[in-house]
C-alpha cells in the first residue's frame, strides 16, 4: 500500500513541478509528508527529523534534476529511475 502512495504522491509532485517550475516546493511538500507519515506511526522525533532531512535534499535533487532537463531525453531516464528508486 505504502509503494502505490509513494508513486502517486511522486507523479503528484512532478505534475505540481512542471506546472510550477519550483523544485524546493516539491522536495518541501514530499519531505513534510514523509515526516508527517513517520510521526503518525510513533517513530521517535530525533529519527523523524534525519531522515525528513534526507528526504528532502535527496527529493530536492531529484526534483531540481527534472526541472533542469525538462524537454530532453535525459528528463525520463531522471523520472523513471526516480520513481523505481522511490520504490525501495
């Protein structure tokens, strides 16, 4: 269940980015949820917040990848693999 909400929370968030051409915003709202999610099943805060840090640079360069090559093939090899590694 948790692999099918983070495909289209992630296709959700490409589609805000094409439309919005801000990758901060995108890692943000991912990286908040991730939090949110994690706090929500009683993971202790301290964990919470490294891995909504990870989160969000690792989301950020994902997002900012997409954005810098958007027209161009290498744009769907950089979604694909995201979304495959989002996956893990």
């Amino acid at each position: 269940m948790f692999l099918i909400l983070k495909v289209v929370v992630l296709v959700g968030l490409i589609k805000l980015l094409l439309a919005t051409e801000k990758p901060t915003l995108c890692a943000g709202i991912y990286a908040a949820g991730v939090g949110l999610l994690m706090l929500g099943i009683g993971i202790p805060f301290g964990a919470v917040y490294l891995r909504v840090i990870g989160a969000f640079v690792l989301s950020w360069l994902y997002f900012a990848g997409l954005n810098a090559t958007e027209g161009t093939k290498l744009f769907w090899v950089i979604l694909i693999g995201g979304l495959f590694i989002g996956l893990v």
